[in-house]
C-alpha cells in the first residue's frame, strides 16, 4: 500500500477543471494580476516540468490562474515534515499497549483533534476501534512525512481504508452506484453492513 493511495490533498478551494466566475478586473487591476503572474512564473521557473503544460490555463481567468499558480508555489516551498511535527509541541503518544482502554479513549480524542488544528482529517474510520484507530495514527500517521502547506483552504484527507482493501471499502463505505459498478466489472460483493464504531469527526466544512 503506497502513502498516496490513502492520502488525499486538497489545496486551496479552487477548481481548476471547473473554475468558479470572477468579476472582470478594471484596467489597474489587470496591470496588477498580470505583474503578479510574471512574478510568480519566474519564481516557479526552478521546479517547473512537463507537466505544467497539462493545466488548461486559457479555462481559467487571470485571478484564477494566479491562485493556481500560488498554489504550486506554497506546495514546492513547502518543508516535508512528520505529521507529528506539524504542531507545537510535537504530538507524542505513548504505544497503544501500554495503556487501558480509557486512557486511550482520551489520547484519541485529544490527538484527533490536534490533527484537525493542523488541517489533518480522517475519513473512513468507523470500521475501526478506539484501539485500532489509535494504533494507526500512533503506527502510520504520525511518522507520514508529508508537505506542510501553509496556504488559505488547503487540508490533509487521511483515508483510513487501505487501497488494496476492497473488501472494507466494499461492505463499509461504497455506495449502491459503486457496489454494482464493481459487481459488473469485477464479481461478487460482500454483504452491506452498519459500521460498527460510529463516531463523529472535524469535517473540512468546519476549517
């Protein structure tokens, strides 16, 4: 299982494939948005690939062409760091064997939450135990080395199903319209079943 699969970065809110309107800048304006992009071209000319001529930039306005293009920026300055240094002071725990099932109970609630101040979420969790979920933010989260993005609407979506566990995501998480989509092109399903650790989590909504 590859980091990539379970995490899910999402920067800034705005789309790139369907960019929202933005009211047509005065004649300054457009002097200005035009010097910034300049600026912000050269600055990005170091860490620029071939796959910065994939972006359909003629979709995008001006202002929303910029927005992009800070974005990459904040993302190539960004420093790599373990998760568990995203916030100070760095999010220690102790081995989940440790400790009893209350003291756990209150160092999830505690850690979810320092996760969420530094704009980590977790999704799909609610297969998985107060221990188990422990154990994977002790095991996998807090050591992920993972870019820091200091920028405006950006968060960290940690997917708490394996990529390669399609029997989790299939009887847990899929949707009817997924389900059959699976069933037609790959075979039998697992029988639906109510999640068993219902809890409830920060949501990006509430950033």
């Amino acid at each position: 299982m590859t980091r990539d699969a379970r995490v899910l970065r999402v920067a800034a809110r705005h789309s790139t494939l369907n960019p929202p309107e933005s009211p047509m800048p005065n004649v300054t304006d457009e002097v200005e948005l035009l010097m910034r992009n300049a600026r912000l071209r050269d600055e990005l000319e170091p860490y620029i690939d071939e796959s910065v001529s994939l972006v359909h930039f003629r979709q995008m306005s001006l202002r929303e062409e910029n927005c992009f293009l800070e974005s990459m920026l904040a993302w190539e300055r960004a420093p790599a760091l373990p998760i568990s240094c995203w916030s100070l002071p760095e999010v220690m725990l102790p081995r989940p064997a440790t400790i009893d099932d209350d003291v756990l109970r209150n160092l999830l609630e505690d850690v979810i939450d320092r996760l969420f101040c530094v704009r980590v979420l977790l999704e799909m969790t609610e297969h998985l135990s107060d221990r188990q979920l422990y154990t994977l933010i002790y095991r996998d989260i807090l050591p992920a080395c993972e870019k820091k993005v200091d920028l405006p609407g950006n968060y960290l979506c940690w997917r708490c199903v394996d990529e390669s566990d399609s029997e989790t995501w299939l009887t847990y998480y899929a949707t009817e319209a997924e389900r059959l989509q699976w069933e037609n092109n790959e075979g039998p399903l697992p029988e639906p079943q109510d999640l068993p650790y219902p809890r409830k989590l920060p949501r990006a909504s509430e950033l």
